[in-house]
C-alpha cells in the first residue's frame, strides 16, 4: 500500500474506498443475478480490480472521457455512473443505459464521458485516440483514458493507436490492466516483455508500472499522467499489475478452472485492494472501524435499490428494436 495517504485530503480518500466498495457490491450482486438466469449474455465481473478503475478516474473531470472494455462494469461507477441505469441495463430493462438492447458488454454514458465499452479486445484504443485528435483540434483542456488488459497489447490496434498518439502528443492515457491472463493465456506465453510498459519506449512516451491492487499508487500514477496529457506533453502508457478474483467470465469456474493454481489465487486475494485499503485508512485515522461498515452497508443498499428499480423495470418492446438505428443529422 503507498505511503502517500498522507499526501491526500480525507474526502479524496473516503471517496476512492466508497467508489471500489460500491463497485465490489454491484458486481457481487450481478454475479447473483446470473447465477438466477435473469441476466442474458456474457458477463465479465470486475472484482478484485477496484483499484484500477477508482484510482484512475478519480484524476478525471465529468467531461473528460473514458473507453472501456467487456469487463467494464467498474469503470462506469468509477466515473460516476447510475447503478440503477447500470443494473436495468444487465437485466435488459428499457430503463437501462442503452435501453436494454446493449447488455453488459455495451453500456454507453455520453453524459459523463462513457464513450462506450466493447468486447472486441482492443477497440476502445483507436477510439481513445481519436478523441484525444478531437480534444486536440478542439482546443480545450479534456483529456481521455483508455482502458484494456494485457491481451490487448498485443494486438496492432495497441501499436498503432499508441504511436499516432505519441506522434502528435495527444492527451490520452493508455491503462493496461495486466490481470496476468488474456481469457487463460497467461502473459509469460503470450507477452515477449516482462512488463508491458516497456513498450512505451519504443513510442518515445512513458512507460510506468504501478501495483494495480493499491488505489493511491493507481491515483498518483496516473494524476500525473493527466496533468502531462493537459499540459500539452503527450501520451502515457501505465500498467497496473492487478488480478481478477473470479473466471473470466461467469460460467468460467471462479478459481480459474485449469489455468491458475489454487497457490496463486490465495495470494493475490491476501492483497484485495478493499480490506487492504480500509486497514490502511483505519490505521491512519481516517475511517474508523464502524464507519467502514456503515459505508459497506449503504453500497450495499445502494446496490439492492438498483437491483429492485431494474427488476420492476420493463423489457423493450418488439418496436423498440427499431429505435436508436440511425441518428438525424
């Protein structure tokens, strides 16, 4: 755990340990709701990767932009997304944000700088740096952080889109969540780096490798990466080394199924980056013991009001599948 907390205000603080508590209780419940069949398609939970997604976002106005991926879940309530939106749009309820016609995978919050996840690994790079060119011929101050895992590196929508960025110094920040497999590859088959940040270099942009499972070093890594892309100094590239503490997806035995050893899990789940946190926040005299718990609780009624509002939520209508196709210019 960094030993920078001291470094940050009490609200800043409180606010990341509520935001990865809010996150872990949302994606317990989906993984419920799966569970019951009421949730169709694929979803791929966030948990054990809080830490990600909170400590980057919290550097992030409301009109600076985000892309996401398949499992994107943690991303939308890091950047402040409704979680009744969210839970309606799981159960595919016409309250959802994309209207029950999108699923997990495809969840879309313009209003707050969401530009969209997508399963397809490695989209939202190219989509990231076409924002960033936005933001740049615009002239404003708003940068973009794209999120994606370690299979995405390898793929030449990461190379292209990173070195067009670097080429024009553009203000995105590329966030490689290295949760150590792409679906079962783990990246010692895949990956010809140790670490995935030493692609950087050849880029001529930074390269940072931050411990993905502890919210501040997340914060500060990429605070500064910000004030870099606002500053008119270009890309970086940041890999958080974090670990899902589920399958890939649900349906995928949680322990991994054949791919990871049971060793592995037990010491990465030692470093969940929520107990390991509200001990830290306890011992610094930010929270108390009761005050954690008050907050775990209220997440988790948070989460239980957005679970009824989406179940008492109607289902589109056959018409409906003829909305939304096309948009008037």
């Amino acid at each position: 755990m960094s030993n920078n907390i001291k470094d940050l205000t009490k609200e800043t603080l409180v606010d990341l340990y509520i935001k990865m508590v809010k996150i872990r209780k949302f994606e317990e419940a989906a993984a419920e709701l799966w569970a019951e069949g009421l949730i169709p398609g694929l979803v791929h939970l966030y948990i054990g990767e809080e830490a990600v997604a909170v400590g980057a976002c919290a550097n992030l106005r409301k009109n600076d932009y985000i892309t996401s991926t398949h499992r994107g879940h943690g991303h939308l309530i890091a950047k402040g997304g409704d979680v009744k939106k969210m839970m309606a749009e799981l159960l595919g309820r016409r309250t959802g944000y994309s209207k029950g016609k999108g699923g997990s995978m495809h969840m879309c919050a313009p209003e707050i700088g969401v530009t969209g996840c997508s399963g397809i690994v490695g989209a939202g790079i190219l989509i990231a740096t076409g924002l960033g060119l936005a933001i740049e011929l615009k002239q404003t101050d708003q940068v973009v952080v794209s999120f994606f895992g370690d299979g995405a590196t390898n793929t030449g929508a990461f190379h292209e889109g990173i070195n067009m960025a670097a080429l024009w110094k553009l203000p995105a920040i590329y966030v490689c969540e290295n949760n150590l497999y792409a679906i079962s590859v783990s990246t010692s088959r895949s990956t010809s780096v140790k670490n995935i940040a030493e692609r950087a270099t050849a880029y001529g942009i930074p390269g940072v490798v931050v411990d993905g499972m502890d919210v501040v070093a997340v914060y500060e890594a990429v605070k500064e990466a910000v004030n870099r892309a606002r500053g008119g100094e270009g890309p970086t590239l940041i890999e958080c080394k974090t670990y899902r503490f589920r399958g890939h997806f649900e349906g995928d035995p949680k322990r991994g199924g054949t791919y990871r050893g049971e060793a592995e899990m037990m010491e990465w789940e030692k470093r969940c980056p929520i107990k390991n946190f509200k001990v830290k926040l306890i011992e610094n005299g930010v929270l108390t013991e009761a005050e954690a718990e008050e907050i775990q609780q209220k997440c988790a009624e948070e989460i239980q009001e957005a679970v009824k509002f989406a179940k008492d939520s109607a289902h589109p209508s056959p018409e409906d599948v003829l909305e939304d196709v096309f948009i008037s210019l």
